[in-house]
C-alpha cells in the first residue's frame, strides 16, 4: 500500500505553500517583508500541528518557501537569512540553483535505513521460531519476549519469515524505498540526503516521504513574473492533464482557465508526440531492415534516459534521437511565435533538467508541474469547474497515439501502431518497463543482447506520466481519464510524412 494518490497533509501543505508563493508574485508590494511573514501566517498559533514545537514547524516551512522560489536551502552550518537570494530569484526568466531535489534537514525524520525490529505484536511464545532461524544468533529474550541486537543482525528476514503472529516488522525509509537507483544515502546524524551523481531526479522519494521532508524547486514565481511583463507567453500541456484538476473539469475549461492566468495560448504536447511516434516508427524499420541487430530506446522520459547514460553508457547509441514531444512541440510553437516564451506544464520533475541542458536547446523557457498549476488557480481564485467555454475553444489537436504517451505502454504502443499501419511488412517487437527498479533490469538485459531487435519504451515513474511526482491524483483514476481524451481524438494516427 503506496500513500501515493492519497490527499494527505503533505500534499495540502505543498500546494499551500505554491499557492503563497504565486500570491507573493501577484500581490506583493514587498516581497522579503512578506514572504518572511508567511511562516507565521501558515502557523499562526502556539500549538504546532505537525512538529513537536511551533519553531521547528516555522523552520520546515522557511526552507520550503526558499525551494518553491527556486532558492536552495540554507546550509545549517552558516548564518544565512532566510530570504537571502530573493531579490536576485525575483526576474521575469528561468531561475534555478542546482541541485532540482533536496532534503529539508529539519523535516527528515531519520527513519530507519533497513531494520527489522520486535513490535508488542510478540506473544513470547515458547516455541520461539525466530531465534531457531537466525543465522547470527542476533535474537536473545528480555522478559520473555524477543529483541533483535541490531549490531549483530544481517537483515536476512528469516525471522519476520517465520513468525507466527507477524510481530517482526521490517522497517524501511520510505523514500529510500521508492529510489530505484539507490541515490538516497545517510548523514552524520542518520538523516537523508541525496547523492546527485546517481540521483536521476524523477521525484518519486519526494511523494513518498510521509513528512514531506523533500522538495523540488519550483518556477512558479518567475512564470508569474514573466507573465506579468509585456513579453507573449504560450502554454504547452502535456496529455496526462486530463482529470488532474477535477473529475467533470474539461479540457476547455482547463484552457480558458489558463488564459484567465494570462497565458496567450495553449498547445497540446501530444502533438510532438504524433510528431515522436512517426519519426521513431521510421527509425525503427530502418534498423530492422537494414539488419542492425541492436535494439531502440525511446527517449522521451528524461529519467529513463539519464538512467540509461549513467548507468548503462553501453546503451547510449541506442537511445533515439528524435525530439521528445516537449522539445518538438515547443520548437513548433518558437517557429510560430518567435518572440514567445514557451511554458511546458506537466506531470514530471525531471523535465525541469530537461528543458535546462545545454546539448539540445529545448525552447522551453519554464517548466511547471500540475500540482504548481493547481497552486497558481488557487491563488488567482480561478474555479475551474465554473468557467464558460465555447465548445469550439476545446483542445483538439493531437491524435489517439499522441495522447496515449501519457500512461506506460502508451509510447511503444504508438509506435508500434505507426508501424502496422504505414510499414505493415515489418514485424515489430515491443518491450516496456515502468518504474526505475524495473527499467534497470530491462537495460541489463539489453546490454547483455538478450533485446536486440526490439523497441523499448521506458519510464521513470511506476504507471507512467501520469504517475509523475507532479501528478494530483491516483494513477487508476489519471488511467481512465487518458483513455477517454485517447477515445474522443478526431484521428488514430499522425499522417505519414516524408
């Protein structure tokens, strides 16, 4: 059981704090006066509601604000102002300090690395199973009842294995857990902290954490900036939006709202995706039919890709290099409005990296998550459920294939119907893997030749896009809504282009 799609006080109070943040850029007549305020706006009482004191409670939430403004974190070590480096993150472009993720020190519960303890479940049975199979003699009896000496235990769980009454728990982080790289480590003090060189910024730690104790940085601040001056700014959403902000909310309320936000228009991404599938289909014939035995990855998961370059550099020339749907998509609204700035919005973290490499300019000038979107609604007052819509203004641009790259499956599978369809003599196979965990072993299989020949899809984040860090709601229910945005496209395929 995942805490993920559960509307929980961690998700409550990131959305509050996006939703404090873009009223600091639309309000604001003095930004360090008032974002120094906010602390005590958000905890205005002496009772704490989620900290022991009141003042740790306000330390959580300071560092929070600095990462939602784009700020790194305070070192602990230095006396820092807590709005140091707001004058220089307050501008109308993309701002960023690296790194994307971090750890709030003072909000990290140093929860257990990998432990298995007794609970009061233990009924100091005569028997005693648990010290018959441990390998270590680790298990010895206090009182009757078992205690597992955690210096000498190996962490074999043969004794949660074997106990009668469940009474082992096995105690794991949980945003250790969700890494499928291994890029949580701990500090000195037991906490958790990220190491950057295996990290592949998914953010799939960060919606685990049950203290909501890392964070990723946001843009919110200097979107809403750029919005506010005189320059065009154009929204690219992304196909996994449908149903991310209510139920009955359509996608031309979703598009009328984001114009009341002031942004001057919106595409939809699943055109770069028709644009991805078609030129991928063709790539793929042309390494089947020109006998290359290797085999293709897609590329338009930026963790899966930055997995495969770190982990796996055998595989590099095999990712495609076609253009992901954001980069393709941007470019064609830049050849359309030059002098715009180009907004993605989206499910994923990690295409905030994406849109700042320097090896291929992507034209995206800001990258804002769903859950920061929703935060920008809220501080506008936008009911998005409420708004008028010409049925004409509805978003209606991209096919069936494009739309559905937004669930797991939904790459390789447009595809691979691309193929069928406009290559019809080539026989193609399709492998896919979701999840860091699983897409690992898929790379090692392939390193190892055991996937030549076929197209693999590949995402960072277990259900797909729309199990993204970014995402508002449960995978099962972001499932439904894409296949019912994949059903009412006017057409099935991109046409074929030469």
């Amino acid at each position: 059981m995942s805490i993920r799609g559960l509307d929980t006080e961690v998700r409550k109070t990131r959305k509050q704090i996006f939703k404090e943040v873009a009223n600091l850029a639309y309000h604001s007549e003095n930004i360090i006066d008032d974002l120094e305020a906010l602390p005590y706006k958000l905890s205005d009482a002496d009772t704490p509601r989620f900290w022991e004191n009141i003042y740790r409670e306000r330390a959580v939430t300071r560092e929070r604000l600095r990462l939602a403004m784009g700020l790194s974190l305070r070192p602990e070590n230095k006396p820092v102002h807590a709005t140091q480096g707001v004058d220089e993150s307050d501008i109308a472009e993309k701002y960023y300090e690296p790194p994307l993720m971090q750890v709030i020190p003072s909000a990290c519960n140093a929860c257990a690395e990998n432990k298995y303890v007794v609970t009061d479940q233990c009924k100091a049975c005569t028997a005693h199973p648990c010290a018959k199979v441990c390998p270590r003699q680790a298990i010895s009896f206090v009182d009757g009842r078992s205690y597992i000496n955690q210096d000498l235990c190996v962490k074999c769980g043969k004794c949660k294995q074997v106990c009668p009454y469940d009474a082992i728990s096995k105690q794991v982080r949980p945003c250790a857990l969700a890494c499928g790289v291994n890029a949580i480590q701990s500090d000195e003090y037991g906490r958790a902290c990220i190491d950057d060189d295996k990290c592949v910024k998914c953010g799939m730690c960060m919606v685990h954490c049950p203290f909501g104790a890392i964070a990723d940085k946001s843009q919110i601040f200097q979107l809403i900036r750029a919005i506010q001056s005189e320059v065009e700014v154009i929204a690219i959403i992304a196909p996994a939006f449908v149903g991310q902000f209510g139920e009955n909310v359509t996608p031309a309320q979703i598009k009328e709202g984001l114009k009341q936000l002031g942004f001057a228009g919106v595409y939809e991404v699943a055109i770069g995706a028709d644009m991805g599938a078609m030129a991928e289909a063709k790539h793929y014939v042309h390494m089947i039919e020109s006998g290359d035995p290797a085999f293709l990855l897609t590329s338009c998961c930026p963790s899966w890709s930055v997995l495969a370059k770190k982990f796996f550099p055998e595989t590099m020339e095999s990712i495609s290099n076609e253009l992901t749907p954001m980069v393709a998509t941007a470019r064609k609204v830049k050849e359309e409005h030059p002098d715009a700035k180009v907004v993605f919005i989206g499910p994923c973290a990690s295409k905030k990296l994406e849109a700042s490499r320097k090896t291929v300019r992507s034209e995206v000038d800001f990258v804002i998550t769903f859950e920061e979107l929703d935060g920008m609604f809220e501080a506008k007052e936008i009911v998005l459920s409420e708004l008028e819509t010409d049925e004409s203004d509805e978003i209606k641009d991209a096919t069936s294939a494009g739309r559905g790259y937004a669930v797991a499956g939904g790459v390789a599978g447009a595809i691979e119907a691309c193929i069928k369809e406009y290559y019809p003599e080539v026989e193609v196979h399709i492998e896919h893997a979701e999840g860091l965990s699983e897409c690992k072993k898929i790379l090692a299989l392939a390193k190892a030749g055991k996937k030549n020949g076929c197209l693999i899809e590949g995402m960072g984040c277990p259900g797909g896009c729309v199990g993204g860090a970014g995402t508002n709601i449960p995978i099962p229910k972001a499932n439904a809504q894409v296949k019912k945005f994949v059903n009412c496209a006017e057409k099935k395929l991109p046409e074929m282009t030469e």
